[in-house]
C-alpha cells in the first residue's frame, strides 16, 4: 500500500510538474503574442502616418503641377504673341517706302488775303 501510495504521490508531484511547465510555456506564449501584437500596432500606426504624409504631398504636387501647367500655358501664349508682334512689326516696316525725298521750298509761300 505504501509503494502504491509513495508511486501516486509521484505520479501527482510528476503532474503538478508538468501542469506548471505547461502553464510557464502558455504565459510565456502569451506575453510573446502580446508583445508582438503590440509591435504590430506600433508598425500599422507608423505605416499610417507614412500613408498620411504621402497624401498630403500627393495633394500637394497636384496643386503644384496644375500650376505649372497653367504658367506654362500662359508662357507659351505670351510667347506666342511676342513672336506674333514681332513679325507684324517687321512686315509693318517693309511695307514704307520713300517715293519722294522731302526738300524745302527755295523761296517763301505767298499768302492770300482775302
């Protein structure tokens, strides 16, 4: 009786035994989940942040690049009609020509009384 009572106070000591190893093992995988979740927000929250920033410059370069667009734009058309003034001028110029040469009269122009 005391063999099989000595065999059972080991069988149970050999059971509390592994209960706590098995409860050990399930905090320890517990708090390394917690840990890792925990990496895993802080990651996700800067990710966040990251995708926050670039659509704010997104927006940003947007706007810029409509401006460029526009000032571009207004360039070329300004541009465009300095080139326009510039041949018209020149065609204005080419069209005069001097038929007679102007000389003063040799003596004085009389006036009519009336």
């Amino acid at each position: 009786m005391k063999e099989i009572q000595s065999q059972i106070d080991e069988i149970e000591g050999s059971l509390r035994d592994e209960r706590q190893r098995a409860t050990g093992r399930i905090v320890n995988d517990y708090s390394a989940a917690v840990r890792r979740e925990n990496l895993v927000q802080q990651a996700l929250g800067e990710q966040q942040k990251q995708v926050s920033l670039i659509a704010e410059k997104s927006v940003q370069y947007n706007i810029l690049k409509r401006e460029v667009d526009t000032n571009k734009q207004l360039y070329e058309g300004l541009l465009q009609r300095l080139k326009e003034a510039g041949v018209s001028a020149g065609l204005k110029a080419s069209n005069i020509r001097i038929v007679d040469s102007a000389e003063p009269p040799a003596k004085p122009l009389s006036r009519r009384r009336s």
